[in-house]
C-alpha cells in the first residue's frame, strides 16, 4: 500500500511540474513584449538622476520572486507600474464595423507589424473575394483604430479585417467565407501572428442569409417618368431645368438632387439608354426622362418623394411633356398617396428592425 502511495504521489508531482511548465511555455509567448518593454523602460533611474521631480513619482511596490504561474503575472504588474503605455486589454472592435453585417477578424502581431507590409500580403491572399473588405489598425499611443489602406505608413500590434457579409447582389458565398477565413490566416502565419475571435462558418452563413432576407423585403426604387408630348426634349435645357433644382450630374450619368450632408435624394437620368455627359448635353436629345427614389437610401422618404413630385410636374410644364407611370399612364394624386403610403411602410419596417433608412448601416447593405 504504501509503494502505491508513493507512485501516486510520484506520477502527481510530475504531472504538476509538466502542467507548470506547459502553461509558462504558454504564458511566455504572450506576455514576452511586455517584459521586453518594462526592461526598456524610459523613465529616469532616480538613483543614478536624482532631482526635484523624483518626489512626484508613485514608488512601485516591491515584488518579491516567485515561481510558477505567479512569474508571468509578476512580469506582467511590473511591466504596468514602470510603463503606463503598456497596454492592458485587447482592443474591441472598430466602431466603423457593424457585426450584424460584418465578419470580422483580428490578429495580434507579436512585434510590431509595418503597415505596407501587411496591406502587400492581404492584397495577395484575399484577392477575389465579392464583397468589400475594409482593414483597421490599432493605433496604442491614441488608444483607437485607424483605418487602413495601401497609404498607411507606420508599425502596429493589432489589425483588423471587416468584410461585408450582405449588399444588393446578395449574401455571402461559403466560398466567399472560406476564403477570407483562411486568407486571414495564412497572413497572419506569414507575420507569426495571432488570430482572434474566428468567426464560426455556419453561424457567419446563416445570419448573411437571414439579413439579405430582410432586405430583400424592404427594397423599393419608385420612379416616375416625364415624356414629350411631341418635340424631344434637348439636353440643353434638360441641364439648365435640372441645376436650377439643385441637382449635380455625377459621374453614374444621373443628375443627383442631395441633402445638406450630401446624400442622394433622388436622380433624373435619361429614359431612353444613353447616359448624361456634361460634354454632349449640347447634342442631346430624348423623348422621356425618370425620376428614382431609392427608398431604404433616403432618411425621411416622403419627403424627398414630395420634392421629387414638384420638380417632375415643374419639369413637364417647362418641357411641354407629362408625367406618367412606368405603364405611361397619368400619375396623378391618387396614386401619389398610395405611394406615399407605401414608403412609409417600408420605412417602418426598416426602423423596426434596426436598419434606419438612410443611416450608414443601410447605405451600406443597399449599395450596389
């Protein structure tokens, strides 16, 4: 009996000293800069540099030598009380990032990472994903994330990869997942990073799914068209009428009326298939012209459809045209209420399930 004991006891304390030793090895990568950075320590040696400000420093207190898993908290609290900047938490996620429609990945360089260098790297091994993928950057000495392009200098610990989950052409693909999950792994052993907080394939897929169902719903363009009654109407005038509405023509081949923040309210384009040029407005000319509201796009779609209205009817008048549906009949008053209805219900909608119409997040799930 007592033999047995003994092996027991034997076999307990080996197992102790190999757990030990497995969770310093485990603790050494992780805590190994900010040892690094309290050895370097800045601060002036107050023995060797005495002076009159040696009085305002806070004394650390003093840590006497452990062994074990007490060594790398020592380290840790030292490196804290001798340098502030040491940073203490992992930093969330950007505020720019939306993880309802976002799939996010972080990865934590152990030294500080060059910027180009890693925005080189991504380039390569993300290339062809179908949704847009936005990179952050954690900048310390701020305290915030920076966003991140190929014009970004400087070295950093953190970053962060967003790609959009959802837009007009639909959700995600597994592939689309597959490839940015393991893109952003093979830059980060690439780097001797670390990846945080991978994302989960199914529940990644299943909530794309989910919220391109919601806004599939909810995704109504209303548009009304302005057509001769006989003479094409000139471009000429086309622009002169357009401009004095406040509308600008982009670069999409539309005249754009906008808010004060510099959102579209609504666009007038050509109704037969050629797109407005500032330099052959001159030559122009058409039989009809349309009026869009694109209603998950706009903040309060009433009214900008009201002010959309006005501008057709004003239009008409001036052109010697009509405004009509898109089955060329009249549009008059009663189908102006139905379609006022319609895009407060919509709007209802959209605010009932957090996505305000308008708002960044909905700019962003109802772009092309």
């Amino acid at each position: 009996m007592d033999n047995e004991l003994q092996i027991g006891l034997a076999a307990l304390g080996v197992a102790s000293v190999v757990g030990i030793v497995a969770y310093n090895k485990w603790q050494e990568r992780k805590h190994r800069r900010e040892a690094e950075q309290a050895f370097r320590s800045d601060h002036r040696d107050v023995l060797l540099e005495p002076g009159d400000g040696a009085a305002d420093e806070v004394p650390a207190e003093r840590l006497e030598p452990s062994m074990g898993e007490a060594e790398p908290e020592t380290r840790r609290a030292a490196a804290a009380v001798r340098d502030p900047a040491v940073r203490k938490v992992t930093p969330g996620v950007p505020d720019a990032v939306d993880q309802r429609i976002d799939c996010v990945i972080r990865i934590e360089a152990i030294e500080p990472l060059d910027a180009p260098r890693l925005w080189a790297a991504q380039s390569e091994q993300l290339m062809g994903i179908s949704k847009p993928v936005r990179w952050f950057a954690f900048d310390d000495a701020a305290n915030l994330w920076r966003s991140l392009d190929a014009h970004t200098a400087g070295a950093f610990h953190w970053f962060c990869a967003a790609m959009q989950t959802v837009d007009r052409s639909g959700p995600i693909s597994e592939n689309d997942f597959l490839h940015f999950s393991g893109g952003m792994q093979r830059v980060a052993e690439q780097f001797l990073a670390v990846p945080a907080d991978l994302p989960a394939r199914g529940e990644a897929l299943r909530n794309a799914a989910e919220l391109d169902k919601f806004c599939a719903n909810v995704d109504v363009q209303i548009g009304i068209n302005v057509v001769s009654n006989g003479q094409p109407f000139v471009g000429t005038k086309i622009r002169a009428l357009a401009e004095s509405h406040g509308m600008t023509l982009g670069p999409d081949g539309s005249f754009h009326a906008r808010d004060e923040e510099g959102n579209t309210l609504y666009t007038l384009s050509n109704m037969e298939p050629v797109l407005f040029a500032a330099e052959e407005m001159r030559d122009l000319a058409t039989n009809g012209l349309t009026l869009v509201i694109d209603v998950p796009r706009v903040p309060n779609g009433v009214f900008a459809f009201e002010r959309m209205m006005r501008q057709a009817m004003q239009m008409a008048d001036a052109l010697q045209g009509t405004v009509v549906d898109d089955n060329r009949a009249p549009f008059g008053a009663e189908a102006a209420t139905l379609i006022r209805g319609q895009i407060q219900h919509f709007q209802a909608q959209m605010a009932s399930g957090d996505v305000p119409a308008g708002g960044p997040l909905a700019q962003r799930l109802f772009s092309a």
